[in-house]
C-alpha cells in the first residue's frame, strides 16, 4: 500500500483499539483524526467473518478493501453484441433474481456424491456453462437480457464462477476432481508439524523400488568369439535412504521384470551387515572425495540398525519375509503406507527423481516418465547402436550414489548426508545411540535364513544311506549318512535361500548337525532357491534334461541363451536374456549365446525343446548309443 493508506491505516487501527478499551469518542477522534462517525461502522466490519472462518479483525481496517461480495444495484442496460464494459456484476444480478440456479450450479460443480446430478466426473466449464443457459431459458430469460445479449454467451463468466467455487471448497474440489497424485499432496503443505518427527539418524529408512526410465542391454558373447548386444526388460533400482540425514544406506539392482520379496531383503541385509567397499570399475569413473556409503566410510555406520521401516503398499512389501523374518531378527517396527501416498516416503521418491533426471532420461534410449512425456524416438535400436549396457549403468549408478552422500542439502542446513551422520556420532552430548548389531551377528553370512522341517530318508533294506530332500534335491554329509537311527526323524534345516549348495540341520532337541551338501552337480555352481525351482518346472515340463554328469546351473543358462524363436531378428528374447543376465551375475559365470538346435552340430543331444552339448562330456560306452528312433522302428 502508498504512504497515505499506511497512515490511514494506523489511524484506524488504533481508534478501534481505543474504541474496544471504552475510551470516550470524542477522545478517540481527537487523538487520531478519525471521524467519530466512522467508528460503529469500522467495528462492525472488523467482527465480520472472512472466508477463512476467522474474523476480518484489522485486516477490514485496510484502505478500499471488500468484506462482503460485490453487489449490482443498477439495472442492465441493452447492448450491442461486440460491445464492451457495463456488466459488471450480471451475474451475481442473475443469481440473485434466480437462487435456484445458484444452488443447481453449485452442487454440479462440488460434484457431490449425494447431490450432484450430472453423473461425470470433472464437470468442464463449457458443460456447466450450457446447463446455465438451459436454466436461464426454461426460467423465460429473453434473447435481449445478458446473457444472450453477449458475444459468448458469458461463457467467460462462468469460468471464472467454477474456478471461484472450487477454490473456496479446495480440500472437497481436490478429493473429488482430481486424480491420485494431487490426492497425496493435500497431506502436504498443511501447516501443521507431522504426527512422527525423525532428526536423529537411523531414526527411520525408507526404501521403495523405482522402474529405471531406459532401455539397456548386455553383452553376450557368440560362438565365434565376437560380442553381441542383446536388449533388456527394463530393470528396478531399490533404494534405502535414511529419513533424517537424507543418505542412501543400500541400493540393488534388479533384472526382473517385477520385485520380489527376495530383492527386499537384499538390499536391507546389504544395507546393515555388508560393509561398502569400492568398486572395480570399466570405465574411466573416479569415486569424489570421502564418497561412498555410510556402512564403509563410517566405521560406526557398520552393522547399523534402524528403529523404523517405511514401505508401501507393494506385494513384496507386504510378505511374509519382509514382515515377519526381517522384523522379529533385527527388531524395527515396519510402517506400510496405503497406496499412492508418495509423501509418506519424500525422500526416496525425491532420489528416484532425481536419479531419473541425472542419469536415465538423459541417455539416448531413455522411455521417459511415461509414453508422452520425455520418450526417445528409437530408444531399443539407439541402446544397441550406442551399446548402452547394464553393467556400464550400475557403475555410473554407483558414483551417483557415492556423489549423493557427499553433497551438501539445503535441508539439512547444508551438510553432507555423510557429515550428518558424523555430527551425531561425534557429539556425545547429544545423547544419541546408534543402535547396532553385535559382532557376531555383523559377520553372519545367512541373514534371514528360513528355518524348515524335513523327514531323514533312507533304509537298510534298500541299502540307501540317511539323507533329506529339498526342492527335489538330496542332501547329506559324512555325519549324517553314520546316523541310520535318525532315519525317519525330522530335522531342523536352515536354508539360505540366495545358496542352496548346502544348508544347516539342528536335531529337534536344538543340537546340531553341521552342514549338508546337495548331492551331484547341484553343489558345484551357486544358485538361488527361485533359480532351483525355475530348474525343476523346466524338467517337469520335459523341457530340459540334465544327466547326473551336468551341471543343473550351467544347462539352464544354456537354455536362457539360446534363441528358440524361429525367425527372430533379436539374437535373444528380452525376457529371456534378463533371465539369463540374472543367473550369470547370481552365479559368476559367463553370458555366451548358445546355437539352436537346428544349428548344433552332430556332438549333441537332442531334447524336444532343448540340446545339451556333450563336447566336454566323456561317454562311458565303446560306441555312441542308437537313438531312441531308430531302435523304436526296428523290426
């Protein structure tokens, strides 16, 4: 406001405060120069209440302002079509001499559920503006009134009304207009301090899964030595970031096409009992400075614990491994928030953003938030022309991170995530405790093991030596196969289920047994218990055929890399060759494109869906065996 309505206003504020202490009139106006006339009139409009459901109070007291909504009092006059200026206020003239048109207005535009009576949802302005006109005319408004007299009809008008009403009903407006996101952020942004308040590290971890915005691929070598580009099923980043210092304690990969369960518990046991260590990296990438994640940089950080866990509402946050294993062996309370309420998890989401931003939008073959918005012409063929690759990707992913936690935020009064962290751990006199596990437990390598029941086998009669089956698999060890008194007996075993080349038996009474090694090939390569049942359907279908002599983990990545598709300009399906990348790192071994059966040699096997090579393998018979056709057709 000028000089002048300042001054004017300070006169009349304090007159009202004069007045509303009992001071004579006459006092009052020759204190401040007010007219004594004005005062009733002043006071009436500081009682008045504003549309914020307080009182005006000193807020009326300013120079030329409205308490009350703008009334015409003169008639409308004629006008011609194109002419402009002398409505003011027609419409509020119209609604006036029609309430019933005001309150039809009204409940289209809130949409109630209960009143509403056009049955779509977010009504448009021009919808409403042709039921206006509807209404005028059923109510015998003439051709020569406004608004007919208008070039549209008013339709600006009405705008503008809609915009008015939702305004002044924003929290119903928003429920019932608007889509999921803008439903999220109405619990932001309120003025009111959060129910749960985290400023300690380690307080509370969120950890959510975001689908990398890019098409990439991996390289697989061919039978002939050279390298070729196979593409991906876009792959998942999880992420643990700690709430109160904004660090990325853990992070995983994941060539699915979904997450799982077992990816969950990955990254949070990667997050508490492995220790960071940099990585070997292939291209010229350079850690910054003190960067890394807080388990390796901050020998207090290791075997570090949280109080509370923060996920949503994701299937595999909410199995019974995440649950209940995770939560009863490390002992934090878990908080799921119901779906698409991002804001429970701001910072999470705020690094996916910014993940996505930084790294992943920026490449060639990136997807873009969604088909309309960012999408690289020709992504798939630019991530094989440009040789976009997987690996390449978590290394740049990884000094993202390392970068991250040695950058100052704004939110944190401009610390490092890192130094954050170290604030709290060197000042003892602020009381804080960081919660870790004991040294023990930091070195235990079968972190959420899961504990089964299974029966000894075995018997004198046949002459089979005591063993257990798991997942189609025998067990046993040189303790166990002495113990023909256990057979028939249940036993405790403790599986992890990322190696399942060997797992712990405890005797009910507790006592234990030492470890029992897979039987055959199946301890030789490290595997998973989702690989080894992917295994076993593939043999029940008859698909694969592994001998006693071959290795179950190599056989299956054959067949994940060989092209069964006929005619297919793709070396690999996409599906497929994420399986196959899967294995290959779960297991450490090489990625090769394996030959069709149609262009196998004569060294092979034959299968109906599938070829074992057996270049390596050494036959136990003089001469190569008839095949089974030819002996079925003798005669």
């Amino acid at each position: 406001m000028s000089r002048e309505q300042a001054q004017k206003f300070t006169a009349y504020r304090e007159a009202i405060q004069l007045y509303f202490a009992n001071e004579s009139v006459e006092n009052i106006a020759r204190q401040t120069g007010v007219s004594r006339y004005k005062f009733a009139r002043m006071a009436q409009k500081c009682l008045q209440v504003a549309p914020d459901g307080r009182i005006y109070g000193f807020r009326a007291l300013i120079p030329y302002i409205r308490t009350s909504p703008y009334e015409r009092r003169a008639e409308l006059k004629g006008k011609r079509q194109h002419q402009q200026g002398g409505q003011a206020g027609a419409l509020g003239a119209v609604l006036a001499r029609f309430p019933d048109i005001e309150d039809e207005l009204v409940k289209c535009i809130k949409q109630d559920s209960k009143l509403k009576r056009i049955p779509e949802f977010k009504l448009r302005a021009k919808d409403l503006h042709r039921l206006f006109i509807q209404c005028l005319k059923m109510k015998g408004v003439s051709e020569s009134e406004w608004p007919f007299n208008t070039q549209y009809l008013g339709l600006r008008t009405i705008q503008k009304y809609m915009i008015y009403v939702l305004n002044e009903n924003f929290t119903k407006s928003v429920m019932s207009r608007e889509g999921p996101t803008a439903k999220a952020h109405m619990n932001v942004g309120t003025g009111h301090a959060p129910f749960l308040s985290f400023e300690e590290p380690y307080d509370a971890v969120e950890i959510d899964a975001y689908r990398i915005d890019a098409h990439l691929t991996v390289a697989f070598q061919t039978p002939e030595g050279t390298e070729t580009e196979v593409l991906l099923d876009r792959l998942w980043l999880i992420a643990a970031v700690d709430r109160a210092s904004t660090a990325i304690i853990g992070y995983d990969v994941v060539y699915r096409s979904e997450v799982t369960s077992d990816n969950i518990l990955k990254v949070i046991r990667d997050a508490v009992t492995k220790r960071w260590q940099p990585m070997a990296f292939t291209v010229p990438f350079h850690y910054p400075p003190e960067g890394g994640l807080p388990s390796g940089v901050i020998p207090e950080a290791y075997g570090a614990v949280w109080n509370l866990l923060l996920l949503d509402g994701a299937l595999a946050h909410l199995s019974h491994a995440v649950h209940d294993r995770v939560r009863k062996q490390l002992g934090f309370v878990i908080s799921w928030g119901a779906p698409g309420h991002f804001e429970r998890r701001p910072n999470v989401e705020r690094t996916f953003r910014r993940i996505a931003d930084d790294i992943f939008k920026r490449l060639p073959s990136t997807t873009g938030s969604n088909p309309y918005n960012g999408r690289a012409p020709d992504g798939e063929a630019k991530a094989l022309r440009h040789k976009i690759r997987a690996d390449e990707a978590e290394q740049i992913l990884e000094v993202y991170v390392a970068q991250h936690n040695v950058t100052p935020c704004e939110g944190i009064s401009y610390l490092t995530p890192l130094g954050y962290i170290r604030h709290f751990l060197d000042n003892q006199r602020s009381g804080f405790v960081l919660r870790t596990l004991p040294e023990a437990s930091k070195q235990e390598t079968h972190m959420f093991s899961v504990t089964e029941e299974v029966t000894v086998r075995g018997g004198v009669k046949d002459g089979r030596r005591p063993y257990i089956q798991l997942d189609r698999v025998h067990y046993t060890s040189p303790v166990l196969v002495e113990l023909g008194n256990l057979i028939g007996e249940k036993l405790l075993v403790e599986i992890d289920e990322d190696d399942m080349r060997q797992i712990r038996a405890y005797l009910k009474n507790g006592a234990e047994l030492g470890f029992l090694v897979a039987k055959g090939r199946w301890s030789t390569t490290k595997h998973s218990r989702r690989t080894r049942k992917a295994i076993n359907s593939l043999m029940s279908k008859r698909i694969l055929v592994i001998s006693e002599f071959d290795d179950p983990v190599r056989v299956y990545l054959s067949y994940l890399s060989t092209q069964h598709q006929q005619h297919s300009t793709s070396p690999l399906p996409r599906k497929q060759a994420t399986n196959a990348t899967r294995v290959a790192k779960e297991s450490n071994l090489p990625l090769k494109i394996v030959r069709s059966p149609g262009e196998q040699g004569e060294n092979a096997i034959v299968t109906d869906r599938f070829l074992i090579p057996t270049s390596n393998r050494r036959s136990l018979m003089d001469k190569e065996p008839p095949t089974l056709r030819m002996v079925k057709n003798r005669r």
